[in-house]
C-alpha cells in the first residue's frame, strides 16, 4: 500500500479533515525511550481505509487538527497495546482518544490469548507474516530510510482488518461495549496518579521493610521520581527499584558505607551519595509512629498471600460467572493495587489515593460482590 509522507501542519490538517467523515481509524506510533524516563515521538502512522499516512511530529508545529480528529467521538480509533502510544501521543498533547480501541485487549476478549503481539494477530487473520527487522530503529534520526517508513506504515495497514474480524466476534457474543468501556477507562487512568508519598508501594517486596526503613524508601522514591521528571532521565538510570530497597535496609551512614553495598553502582554512589544519605537522616528523625507501617489493622490481616490469593479468587469468580477472560478482567498491577488500599495504608491516607480500578467503572460492577472487602474500607457506595 502507499502512503504519504506529512512534514507540514496543512497536510496533517488536510488528511484530518478526510478521516473525520470515516468510521474508524487505525494508529500506531514509533518512539524512542532508552535512557529518558518521557517517549521521544519520531512517527505517527494514520489510516483511515483509505489514504495511509505517516506523521512526522518532528516537522508538525499545529497539532489542532489532530487534536479535534481523536476527541471526534464519531469515529472509533484502533491501536494495538496501547499503553506506551497514549504515553508518547501525551507528550505532543494529543490526548483525550475517544473511542478507544487496543486490539491486544479485544484479542483476550474474544478468547485468542492474552498479550498477543501484532503480527501474530495479522498473521492469523490476513496469513501475512511481518517483517519486524526495524522494530529497534532509531525514529528520531532524520532522514528516515524508505525501509523504515515502510516498515512503519505496515504497522497500521492491516490493523483495520484484526480489528474488524474480532468486532464480528465481539457483536456475536454481546461484548463489543466492554471493549469501548475499557477504552475509556485506559483515558481514564492517565488523570490518576499515584501521590509522590505512596509511590514506594509499588516497589516489589517493600512489604518486608520495617517502619523506618519504609519512611527511608518513601524518601528515597520521592527524590528519584523528582530528579527524573526534571532531568527526564529513566528512573533506572538513577537507581533501580532493589538498589533502593537495598539502601532503605542497610541505612548506610558514610559513603564508604554505601560503596560496600553489593551490586551497588559506584558510578551512582559518587553522584547521588551525598543526596542519598541526607535523605537517609532526614527519615531517621521521624517519630516511630508516624512512619509507614508494612501493613495496617493486622489484627484482622490474614498475610500477604492470603489476602492476594482471595483478590485472584475473586477474579476468577467474577470471570466464570459473567464469561469474561480473567486476564481482561486483571492484571497483576490491579490487584496489587486494590491489595494496597485496603491494607498498606492507614484509614486517614486511604482517602488521598485514587480510587481502585476494581471498584471503578464496569469492573466495580463486575467484581464488588466477590472481592474480599474488609470492614475497615466501608463503606463503597
């Protein structure tokens, strides 16, 4: 298929105004993101079923027209795994997209599988094999080789046919408005942060860290995400998630006591150290009892297991009752979620964090009554 290369705000202006009288758009984008905690936008690729387009966000200084065309509810827009497109489409201010349309969740809907790539959807509905030999290019070096560029286009030429043969199946089997809820809710979602104070929850195994080593990690996590929003460095470029953990554990009071912790980078010891340990007495000096607890009301507190193992019941209740995939339904990231709402914040801070997904939209109606929801967090009306 050809397509057409935009480099000017007119162009990009012409094709919106074209896609605006069609019924579904397909989307796709290429970004750079190595050492940068934001995307680096190098393409957006357009096709409407018609006229196929590559957008490039390095030339386009009136984003409007595209704006106006992803905030037309008139038409749907399909992306495929959606996640990092709406984080890299963020960056150009090109949010909200409604309707929203992933066909990686529409494939877990209609019963293919969960976290099936692109081209084994493609594969599977039009027998064409992808050649995805330039899925590592660098999108932001200019110019872009024809081989690129075809590549990318290819990324949403058949995106429109994966999308329409599972919106069959969806009609048939009554789910095709689940699918346009949980593109709503994934809009949703990004208008829902997390505040800097609870952002060590999410760390894996903090649960294991005492009150004051907790209060250190709370300090350590707040300053990181701070430095990377101003520097736009990757959080893992800073100090990855277990060295963090390891700091918050040893309490190191020098640097040389920081340069002994195994697997410890140097290079960031001799650059954040001396930051890092006045973070470290800082914590130190909060009364015991204002320090975050590991978990709260343990007197009705099963174990950390126990209560996940309860939340992944539920799930799977909630999945054989209503027929819906229970990979659809959660993930991972969402029970944890719920799990530290309910148990890893006092009932005072419980009231500063976002709402959990489960109780929220069609999951909250979905799940409430099989959750596991303990006295302390009612009520939910």
């Amino acid at each position: 298929m050809t397509y057409q290369l935009i480099t000017t705000s007119s162009a990009l202006a012409a094709f919106c105004a074209q896609a605006a009288q069609a019924e579904v758009l397909a989307v796709d984008t290429e970004f750079v993101r190595q050492t940068t905690l934001y995307p680096k936008l190098g393409l957006i690729q357009l096709f409407d079923g018609h006229q196929l387009v590559l957008v490039d966000p390095l030339a386009i200084d009136d984003w409007s027209s595209l704006q106006q065309l992803f905030a037309d509810p008139s038409v749907c827009k399909v992306v495929h795994s959606c996640n990092e497109d709406l984080e890299a489409l963020a960056t150009k201010n090109l949010l909200p997209i409604v309707p929203l349309i992933d066909t990686q969740l529409a494939a877990e809907l209609v019963g293919w599988g969960g976290s099936q790539g692109y081209a084994k959807l493609v594969q599977r509905v039009c027998a064409i094999e992808l050649d995805k030999s330039e899925s590592r290019t660098d999108w932001i070096a200019r110019p872009l080789s024809e081989l690129q560029l075809d590549y990318a286009a290819k990324d949403v030429e058949h995106l429109l046919d994966v999308y329409q043969a599972m919106k069959t199946e969806l009609l048939a089997k009554g789910q095709y408005d689940l699918l346009l809820a949980e593109g709503e809710h994934l809009i949703a979602r990004r208008s829902s942060v997390i505040p800097a104070l609870f952002r060590h929850l999410d760390l894996k195994n903090s649960n294991l860290l005492t009150p004051r080593e907790l209060a250190i990690l709370r300090e350590l996590v707040i300053w990181r995400q701070q430095h990377a929003q101003q520097q736009d460095m990757a959080l893992g470029f800073i100090f990855k998630d277990h060295h963090l953990l390891d700091i918050a554990k040893r309490r190191p009071g020098s640097l040389e006591s920081m340069f002994n912790i195994p697997e410890l980078p140097g290079r960031e010891v001799r650059r954040y150290g001396k930051t890092v340990l006045a973070l470290i007495e800082q914590a130190k000096t909060l009364p015991l009892e204002e320090c975050p607890q590991p978990f709260y009301h343990t007197d009705v507190f099963l174990g950390f297991k126990e209560e996940l193992q309860r939340i992944t019941d539920a799930v799977k209740a909630a999945a054989k009752a209503s027929g819906i995939p229970a990979e659809f339904i959660a993930v991972r990231r969402q029970s944890t979620e719920y799990f530290n709402w309910c148990w890893r914040v006092s009932d005072e801070d419980r009231a500063q964090l976002p709402v959990p997904e489960f109780l929220r939209g069609w999951r909250r109606e979905l799940l409430l009554k099989y959750l596991p929801i303990p006295v302390h967090v009612q009520p939910l009306n």
